[in-house]
C-alpha cells in the first residue's frame, strides 16, 4: 500500500475556549472517497476547512503528500509556514462550499477560466476549452455566458464543482454542498458528485447529511462526535453494522 | 421682455467662469479618488502605523469643515512653509480633494469590508495568492458597490467647487458676483441663474449615480 | 507681527478672539438643524400628495436644491431675496444663514424621513386598515413609532454635517468662529494661528459626537434585530 495522500496526526482545533477539534487522526489515500458524518457542531467542517487552508489547527500536523502543510522548515526548526508554502500545497486541493462562492460578477465560464489561467498560468484557450468540457459535464453547456445570478441553487453547486474540477486537483473537499439548496434540487447536485467519483481518481472528502449517497459511494466513513473520530470504517461497516450508541441515535433521527 | 434681455445678457457673462468651476472639479474628483483608493487600501493595511497614519488624516480632514481646510491651505501653508502652492487653482483642488478624499476613503474601506467573506475564501480554494485575490475577486465587486457613493461625492465636489470663488478664482460664482455687486438690483435674477448653471453641471451626474445605483445592484455577492 | 512662522502668542492672544464666535456657531448649527428637521416633513408631505405631476415637480426642485451649491443659496437668500419685488425682506445674516443651510440640508432629511416609513413594514399599513384608525392616529400611533427611531443615528449624522457646513455663514456675516478668525487674521495679518483653532474647535466638538453616534447606531441596530427576532418567534 503506497503512503496516503493526507495524514491528520493528533489534530486540535479551538475557537477562543471553545474545543472543537480534540485529537483527530486520520489516513486518506489518493482516490480514495471519504465521507464525514455526525451531528451539527461535532466540527466535521472544520476538519477539511483546515485542510483548505482555511483555519489554522491549534496543534497537531496534517501532512499532505508528505509534506507538512502548516508547518514549514526553516533553519533547521519547524516554523508556522508562510503564504507561499501554503500555495504551493493548496495548489493539489479542490474545494466546493456550502454557499457555493460563486464569482458573481463574472459569468460562469469566467469563473472556471480565471484560476487556471492566473494561477495556474495556463493557456487561455486550453483553459476555455476544457472548462467548456467541464461546465458540459456538469450539464451547463448552454449557459456559459449567463451571471450566477442567473441560476438555481442547484446550478450554481454544478458551476462551483466544475470550477474545482478545472483546476485539476488530486483532492476534492465538499462542505455540505446540498444542504443550502431546496430539497427538489439535490439530486441533480448528488448526480455530478456520483459521476466524479465514478469517473474521477482523485481523493473526495465529503461532509454530508446526505446518508444513503455517503454509504453508496464512499470508500471510508468517518463519524465525527465531540470533537473525536468516534467510528470509521467502510460504509457498510459504519452506517449498517455499528455498535456505537451515539451513532445508531444520530442515524435514526436521520433516517426515519 | 425685461427678464429675457438680462438672462441673454448674464448667461454669456457666467459662461466665462465655466472652464474654472469645471477644471476645478475634474481636478478635484480626481484627486479626490486617488486619495480615497490610497487611504482607504492604507487603513486596511496589516502594518499599524500606516493605519494610524491614514485614520489621522481621515479624521483630522472628515472633522474639520471644507472652508476651513480651504482658508487654511490659502493663508497658513505659504506662511508655515515658505512656499507658495503655485496658484489658487492648486490650492482649490488640494484642499477639497483632501477632503472628499477623506469621506470617500470611508467608502472605498467599507466596500471592501463588505466583500462576502465566502469570495476570499473561494478565491483561497482556487489557491490565488492574495494579491490576486484582491485584484481579480474583492476589488472588482467593491468598486461595483462604491459607484453610488462616487456619484454623490462627485455631486458634494460640484457644489465644494463654488468655494474657490473665496479665494480670488474666477468660477461661475465668482462672475455673478461681479454682475450684481455693479447692479443690485438684478441679484434675484443672477444668483437663480448661477444655481441653473451648477445644476446643469450636476445633472450628468445625477444620471451616472442612478446609473451607478442600478450597476452595483448587480453582480455582488450579498 | 508679519512673522512667518507658527508663534505661540499669537495663538494664546487669537484664542479668546475666536471663541468670541462660538455662540453664534453652535446656535447657528441648532437652529439651522432643527429649521431643515421640519422642514424636511413639509417635502415628506409633499412627496406623499397622489398627484404624479406635483410628485415629479416637487423631486425636481429638491435635487435642484441639493446639487447645487448651499453657498450660492446663502447669497440668493440673503442678498437676492430683498431684491424681489412684492415678497422680498431684508433678513439678517443669521435669519438667511438659518434659511438657507436648513433648506438645503431638508431635502437630505426629507430623505431619510422618506426611507424610515418606507421600512415600516407593508402589514402595518395594513394591520391599521383593518383596524380601521383615523388617518391621524394611524400615522401618530403606528407609522411614525416605527419609522422614526431607526433614522434618529442617519439624523445625527446630519448634526454634525451641518455644523461643519455652519463656517460658510461667514461669508454672509454671521459672526461665529470662521469670520472671528478671518477678522482676527485681517487684523494682524495673522491667519495661522487662528484658522488652526477653528480646526482645532471643530475637530474637538465633531469627533466626539461622530463616535457617540456610531455608538448609538450600534446600539439602535441590536435593538431593531433583537425586536427582529421577537417578530421571528
């Protein structure tokens, strides 16, 4: 078995007092997918939020691709790691958001366009041509030129997935990406991810409410409880053959 | 009639204060702009004392009236410094472009706060670094939210303007000054035509603010 | 006394001169602010009259006085408005001042007067139809409580606009500080010192109050948002 791709090792998390994260580790191998489930608040979020970049862990090491990604080396010690060695790691990791942050005064096809070409410094027209690939594969072709404004919910989610995908990254995060979207247009969204993960090597990790898709296509699922990693293991092992009394109570209320 | 003979009589006269009152206020909306990109990017700086620095002046120009910063530069900067300004015209477009460059560093500071927090970290996800961040995410959409404002100020610096008048320029106010201090009798009718005349000045750009109203409607993030 | 530098003396001997004018300035400030706080109802009331043509003449000429210099304004009251015959009185430089700055700043706070009964929420107006309240009382008792507070910081500001705006009076005579200082400086051919009080009067009695009533806008928004989520529950 080759190295995971991200290791959490023995990762806090506190927010003024507040203890979110209590000692968090974790193995995630490339392609493999990973579903984080567990009550509101058992900070499931900030887990790959840190993973982002987003939120700094208060301690602990999360190594991506064998590199520690918030600490850096630096005369011999390890320091708290700069902005530039934070880019060069971020550059490997997707992100698709709960409110989707779409750009909204560009239309969509600028919005999966601008990170390639200024980030990636790639070649305009490659990057138009796969990015129009790619908004056709989520099933937005038509609407290359329209304003996110212009979209539902579950269009903008589609957009906000494309726009990770162009950037080609080996690692997706996905933040409750349908729990801001009227329940008529989940399915469409789950659709695209379904089809990613199908079709796409790359890691996803996927904070989700969504119970059934978590067991129907994750490797791994994670329970998140209080800040620990109360149960992980396959879906089936997790979902459907758990001892775990705090699980079985947050599963029922989820599944009538 | 009386009347018309006077307006056709007055108009020409004010028209020769036009090029000031218009120079002035192109150069000073300009200025005006540059100083509020300048200090309000400043006030957001991560070092203090360019903060502290820039919230100085923001104050110190936000507190204090236009006329007195006006008569100020006009009388005590050639006596505190020794140096001449170069002209009046100068010192017009300093003292108000300092002063709505003030107000309007407020406006440029507080747009680019009320960028959605989920914009930076979108633009973070897609690793830009924070220059571009700025330059490609959170400006473009506060300078779409600041258009209204800019097109109030811009109005604010129109009427600023007729205080050169003050300090010895021949604006449009100065002239009518000239028309009834030689005949008193005609003030009603000169003084209403200098307002016709400031108000077709403003009326571009009461258009371009509502413009701007409906602009920064749309696309940002709320 | 020709010096060209900053001299303490100066400043020691312009002080009182200036603060000679400070009651003049304030009460001009009050009195023009109070002036444009009914005035700015008369424009409320005329902006609300059903006619279409009267609503557009009566938006027009509150631009026309808003964009156009409240300077220019002050000289038209005070020294056109005598001039015209049949209705023209010669007023005094504070009368004119009181006129022409509270006439300009009343189309600002027709405005904000405007905005607070728009934000009145629609089933108010309906809540008092069905209720079936005289025009007065609907306004008096359930309009206006609920229009006027959330302006009263938006007001404030305009206080302190307009004490600012308050040294342009000068020009026409009104003896508060900016003109103290502007005879002080003709006097001695000094203007340094005594112009850098009236900033410094200025900046100590604006800067203050701005922050009390960032501080009052604060608080008045937490007091909307917490009767916000009693409305929720």
């Amino acid at each position: 078995m080759t190295e995971p791709i991200v290791k959490f090792q023995d990762v806090h998390k506190s927010f003024g007092d507040t203890q979110v994260l209590k000692g968090i580790n974790l193995d995630i191998n490339s392609a493999e997918k990973v579903a984080v489930i567990g009550p509101s608040g058992s900070g499931k979020t900030t887990i790959i939020r840190m993973l982002m970049t987003l939120e700094e862990p208060t301690s602990g090491d999360i190594i991506v691709g064998g590199t520690n990604l918030w600490k850096m080396e630096k005369k011999g010690q390890m320091v708290r790691a700069n902005e530039k060695h934070l880019r060069e790691i971020r550059g490997d990791i997707g992100m698709v958001f709960q409110h989707f942050n779409l750009f909204p005064h560009m239309t969509i096809l600028e919005n999966c366009m601008t990170a390639p070409i200024h980030v990636k410094k790639e070649a305009k027209e490659e990057v138009r041509d796969r990015s129009i690939q790619m908004l056709d594969r989520v099933g937005l072709g038509d609407k290359l030129n329209n304003y996110p404004s212009q979209l539902s919910g579950g269009q903008k989610q589609r957009v906000a997935m494309a726009r990770a995908l162009v950037m080609r990254p080996k690692i997706m995060l996905f933040d409750e990406v349908t729990s801001a979207l009227d329940p008529e247009l989940v399915g469409e969204v789950l659709e695209v991810i379904r089809d990613i993960a199908k079709n796409d090597d790359m890691a996803m990790v996927l904070v989700t409410h969504e119970m059934d898709f978590a067991l129907d296509i994750a490797d791994k699922v994670l329970f998140l409880d209080e800040g620990v990693i109360a149960e992980q293991g396959t879906a089936s092992q997790v979902i459907e053959h758990s001892t775990n009394e705090r699980l079985q109570e947050f599963l029922h209320r989820f599944r009538k | 009639m009386i009347t018309i003979n006077a307006i056709i009589e007055i108009v020409p006269q004010l028209s020769r204060g036009l090029g000031i009152t218009i120079s002035v206020l192109l150069a000073s909306a300009v200025f005006a702009y540059l100083m509020a990109f300048i200090a309000g990017l400043c006030r957001l700086s991560k070092n203090i004392f360019i903060r502290k620095f820039t919230g100085f002046y923001v104050e110190v120009f936000r507190g204090t009236s236009l006329i007195v910063q006006l008569f100020w530069l006009f009388y005590a900067v050639p006596m505190l410094f020794g140096i001449e300004l170069g002209s009046n015209w100068w010192i017009g477009v300093i003292a108000i472009g300092l002063n709505y460059g003030a107000y309007l560093s407020e406006v440029v500071r507080g747009s680019i706060l009320s960028v959605a927090k989920g914009q930076t970290e979108a633009a973070t996800a897609l690793n830009m670094s924070s220059f571009q961040r700025m330059r490609l995410i959170i400006f473009p959409q506060a300078v779409r939210m600041m258009l209204p404002e800019f097109g109030n100020y811009t109005i604010q610096i129109l009427k600023g303007t007729s205080l050169v008048s003050l300090i010895g320029m021949n604006d449009i106010l100065y002239h009518g000054d000239i028309i009834r201090s030689s005949n008193l009798s005609q003030a009603p009718l000169v003084y209403f035509l200098v307002l016709v005349f400031y108000f077709i000045i403003a009326l571009p750009l009461i258009w371009l603010t509502r413009k701007g109203e409906s602009i920064s409607k749309k696309g940002v993030a709320s | 006394m020709n010096s060209t530098y900053w001299s303490w003396d100066t400043f020691l001997d312009a002080l009182p001169f200036v603060l000679q004018g400070l009651g003049y300035t304030v009460g001009l400030t009050i009195a023009s602010y109070l002036f444009a706080l009914l005035f700015g109802f008369v424009w409320t009331f005329l902006r609300r009259l059903p006619n279409k043509v009267f609503h557009f003449v009566v938006t027009w000429i509150m631009e026309f006085i808003r964009s156009t210099p409240p300077l220019v304004q002050l000289f038209f009251i005070y020294y056109a408005w005598p001039m015209i015959p049949g209705i023209g009185v010669t007023l005094s430089p504070f009368t004119s001042a009181v006129i022409g700055l509270g006439i300009h700043f009343s189309t600002y706070i027709g405005e904000i007067y405007r905005s607070g009964i728009e934000s009145v929420d629609k089933g108010q107006w309906e809540a008092s139809r069905a209720l079936n309240f005289t025009t007065i009382d609907k306004w008096k008792k359930v309009i206006l409580p609920q229009a006027l507070p959330p302006t009263i910081p938006m007001l404030g500001n305009y206080f302190i606009i307009m004490f600012k705006e308050v040294p342009l009076a000068s020009i026409i005579g009104v003896a508060g500080i900016m003109l103290m200082a502007n005879s002080y400086g003709a006097q001695n051919w000094a203007y340094l010192e005594p112009l850098t009080i009236v900033g410094i009067i200025f900046l100590l009695l604006s800067y203050p109050s701005a922050v009390l009533i960032r501080k009052l806008e604060i608080k008045m928004n937490t007091r909307f948002d917490k009767n916000a989520t009693i409305k929720g529950n």
